[in-house]
C-alpha cells in the first residue's frame, strides 16, 4: 500500500505543541543525566560507536528516548510469580 504524502509550501509554519518546543526544569534534569552517561560510555569504550540517546526532535529541541523502549511507565508482570523458584516450576 502506497501512502501519499502532501508536500508543506516553503515558509508554512507547522503548529507543534509546547512540550514539542521547550523542556521543563525535569526533563531538563533528565538529559542532563543522559550527557554524563555519554561522557562516560565515550571514557570507558572509545573504540565503540556513540549512543544515540537524546537525538533533537522536529522543533530542533533535544529529547531524551530511551533505548530500552519506553520510560514512562512500568510493564505489567504477564509470567506471575518469579520471586519463588519452586513456584515457577509447579
């Protein structure tokens, strides 16, 4: 299935929310956190590649996104109880 995508005119301003166009004082602490973790991968393993933690999103902001999937909430246990060996055998 083919998508058509209209094209935006030159100069046409895009209405994003603010939350796309600024940090809080939380997010902020966040990538801040995120920048120490990437000065110390870089120290630690100079010879890897660099993580793409916080990549700058359409209103050129930059946003922390977690490599593991998402951060905002936790999943849901779908096994049960793993706390108990002989639970997990029965």
């Amino acid at each position: 299935m083919l998508f058509k995508f209209r094209e935006i005119p030159d100069g046409a301003e895009l209405a994003y929310p603010d939350s796309y166009q600024r940090t809080t004082s939380k997010e902020q602490r966040v990538l801040d956190c995120v920048d120490n973790f990437r000065r110390q991968y870089i120290y630690i393993y100079p010879d890897r590649r660099p993580l793409m933690l916080a990549p700058l999103n359409e209103c050129d902001v930059q946003v922390f996104r977690s490599p593991a999937g998402s951060s905002d909430r936790p999943n849901r246990n779908i096994t049960g109880n793993l706390g108990y060996y002989s639970q997990t055998l029965s």
